[in-house]
C-alpha cells in the first residue's frame, strides 16, 4: 500500500505546516480565478483603449476562458512526469509572463493573444494544487484541507468585480494584469521554501497526443460555437457546435479503445462514486458561474448600477461561502458526503428562487439574504465531492483525478454559462422592454441545473467516508 508523504505518527504535529502549504497553493488557485472575472468589469475601459467594437473585446475573457479549457487535462500528465511543485512553480512562472505581455498589449489582437497564454498558466495551477495538497497531506487529513482550498473558486468570482472596479476607478487599464504580479511572485517564493518536492510518478507513460488533439479542442470549439449562438451567428455557431460534440465523442471512443493512458479516462465517470461526483460538479459549475454571469449583468443593465455597486450586491454570497466552508470544514470528517452536497444543493435551490421572481423587483434584503444562502451551500458541495474521490484512489493516481474534476468544474462554468447566455438573449427579445423578467425567465434554467445535480448528489456515498 502507497505511504502518505508524512508518517502517521507526525500527522498531528504538522496541522500548522500543512495549512501554511495550503495558503501557498491557494494563493495560486485565487491568482488564476480571480483573473478570469477581474477583467470582465474593465470590457468597457478595453473597448476605447484599443477603438474595438464589444463583440471583438469580449474575446480578451473567451480567449482566457478557452486557454484553460484547453490546459486543465494536461495537467495530469505534467505532474506525473515532472513532479507536482514543478509543474505549479511553471505554471505560475507562465500565468505572470502572460500577465506582463497583457499589460504590455498595443492592439485588441496582441491583448488577446497575450490572455491565451496567460490562460494556459491559470489552466493549471487549481489542478495541479490540489492534487499536490492532497498527496502531501494524506487521506486521513484531505477533507479538512480541500473544505479550506474549494471555498476559493466561489469567493474569487464575487470579489472579482469589486478588486477590478476599484482599480480601474484609481488606476490604468493594465492594472486589470499587473495586480497579479505581487500575488504570484509571492506564492512562488513560498512555495520554493516551504512546499515538499513530491517526486513525479515511477511510471513513465507517453502522452496522449491523440486525447489532446481531440479533447481540449474539442472543449474550446464548443463553447466558441456556444458563443456565437449568443452572439446571433448562425453558421459559425451550427459549426462550432457540431465539430465540437464530434470530437468530444471522437475523445471518448479513443479513450476507450486506447491501450495507453488516456488524457482523461472516459472509464472513470462510470465507476462510483465517480459518475455521481462528476454530475454533481459539472452542474454545480453551470449554476454557480452562470449565476455570477447573470447577476452582475442584471445589477448593471436591469438596475442601472455601477460595476462597483454589483460587485458589492454580490459580496453576501462571498461571505456566505466563508461561512459554509468553516461548517464543511468542521463536519466533513463527520458527516455522510451525501448529507453535505443534498443540503448545500437545497440551500442553492433556496436561494435561487427569489430570482425567478425579478419581474416584481423583490427587495434588496431578500436578494442579500438569497446570495447568503446560496454562497452558503455552494460551499458545502466541492469540498466533499473532491475529499470522496481524493480519499478514494491511490496517491499516485490523484495529479490525472484532480485534473479530470477541475476539468468537469471548468466545463460546467463555461459551457453553462455560454448556455445561459443563449437562454438570456432569447428571452430578452421576446420580453422587449421588460429586462428583469426575461433574467427571472433565465434562472428556472439555473434551477433545472440544481435538480440535475442533486440526482447525481443522491448517487454519493451515504456512510461517513472510510480513511485506509
């Protein structure tokens, strides 16, 4: 049986030593994910530095977004081959450099070519960590740690909107990028000091150029076709679309006729809890990233608010996921899985109601209460699904694990969001005039995506999780 890196009887003497290792990776997580919506609010600010039209600019965020589409399932295969803080140290070197090429940007072009590589950087560093903390800590001790990790990816969205108004309000566009740089040099120095060198995996396996060449573009051209759906461009979004699901099942078939190993293994989401854990995280990234699309956009565009003033309206649900992940974290040891994730997806669903209900402009304390609420139970779902599988599988199978979970996370963002995005622009035009009933309309879909995740959340384990 695979030995945790620390022995048993050291566990409890290095609480503080792993929680200082996990601050590190998190500064990394927070770094990537905090970009991905730090620039959304200065899209206005971009489009007159550089005299380009919205649909052109909005491809300074797409570009990001299908970078680290494309980079999440090697992440896997690099740390295997080259050791899990090697593979994070790289990353975080190639995020700045992409942060310092953006801020240097003398064109719409150049800007977007710089994110894509900035993209490729951010793609990793949420996989790679977290596999890297879960190997370093042991199974005995993931759950604990995940519950503080998890709760990153639900604040950065929400503070996002806040960090980039309020530099853009004191400062140059290129700050939107160079705020990165502090953060990442950083978390880069204390990493070198303080995180374990893992070593990589013993096995040295080739890389799935085949799975590569189909998968992660695959992913990119069908959130681009998703995108043009939005944008009203029939013919590169039928394209987009078609070509896209093509060579996602083109994936799925070579990952089960391959005698190699695959990028992502299509035989893993059929092995509980598995599947169950996939369904739940694929629709929770559709319903919290798609809600944090809608929402800002209907503060600004429905209520007339400033992206200041959206970023604020959205800072309880922030709040709500700190305070649900001190709960995870004090329960997760003790608690069924299922018990967790069924609650935090009833939260969800609460909270979600009073925005079907937008056409009769409920009360701003109901919408802060309902943000409270869903924060809260967005908590109570990553960190139990990923302890399920991280505690559940050899220790050198967990860089391929982490990648396929942050993969289907990133997948349910992004396709859910581009789906919502079509939903929204539709009933906008049937609804005319009337903006804030065509977004009530909108989130019955993020309730549809709620209920497809407590079927797959019923499928979890209903015993307390078994440490071996």
């Amino acid at each position: 049986m695979t030995k945790d890196v620390a022995p048993p009887a050291e566990r409890e003497r290095v609480d503080g030593q792993l929680l200082r290792i996990a601050f590190i990776l998190v500064l990394g997580t927070f770094m990537a994910t905090l970009d991905a919506t730090i620039v959304s609010v200065g899209i206005d600010r971009l489009t007159d530095e550089f005299d380009a039209s919205v649909a052109d600019i909005q491809w300074v965020s797409t570009a990001y977004l299908l970078a680290v589409v494309a980079a999440v399932p090697a992440s896997g295969w690099l740390a295997d081959r080259f050791g899990g803080r090697r593979t994070w140290l790289a990353a975080v070197g190639v995020f700045l450099a992409g942060s310092v090429l953006c801020a240097l940007a003398w064109s719409a072009t150049s800007l977007i070519v710089f994110r894509v590589v900035q993209g490729l950087g951010g793609g990793l560093l949420p996989a790679t960590g977290q596999a890297l903390l879960a190997r370093i800590a042991g199974r005995d001790r993931t759950g604990r740690v995940i519950s503080v990790v998890a709760v990153v990816p639900l604040l950065s969205p929400v503070f996002g909107p806040l960090v980039g108004g309020s530099l853009l309000g004191v400062a140059s566009w290129q700050w939107l990028f160079l705020v990165n740089l502090p953060i990442g040099a950083a978390a880069a120095l204390l990493a070198r000091r303080y995180v374990p060198d893992v070593p990589p995996s013993t096995r040295r396996t080739a890389f799935d150029l085949r799975g590569a060449a189909l998968l992660s573009p695959g992913l990119a051209v069908l959130v681009y076709g998703l995108t043009e759906v939005a944008h009203g461009r029939d013919l590169p979004a039928v394209l987009g679309v078609t070509a896209g699901v093509a060579m996602l099942v083109g994936f799925a078939v070579h990952g089960l006729r391959t005698r190699g190993t695959p990028l992502v293994d299509p035989r893993l989401f059929t092995r509980p809890p598995f599947g169950a854990a996939a369904l739940a995280l694929l629709v929770l990234g559709a319903s919290v990233f798609g809600t944090t699309f809608l929402l800002p956009l209907y503060f600004q565009t429905g209520r007339g608010l400033t992206a200041w003033e959206a970023g604020l309206l959205l800072a309880p649900q922030g709040l709500g996921a700190a305070a649900g992940s001190v709960l995870v974290n004090r329960t997760i040891d003790k608690v069924a899985p299922r018990t967790l994730v069924v609650t935090g997806i009833a939260l969800i669903l609460a909270g979600t109601v009073p925005f079907t209900q937008l056409g009769h402009e409920p009360p701003d304390a109901l919408v802060i209460a309902a943000l409270a609420v869903r924060g809260t139970g967005m908590a109570m779902i990553g960190a139990p699904v990923m302890n399920i599988v991280y505690s559940r599988i050899e220790p050198e199978h967990l860089p391929r694990a982490s990648g396929a979970l942050n993969l289907l996370n990133t997948v349910g963002g992004s396709v859910g969001t581009a789906v919502l995005a079509v939903v929204l622009q539709n009933r906008l035009a049937a609804r005319g005039p009337h903006i804030a009933s065509a977004f009530a309309d909108t989130f019955w879909w993020v309730l549809g995506f709620c209920l497809l995740a407590a079927a797959g959340a019923t499928r979890l384990p209903g015993t307390r999780t078994v440490r071996r």
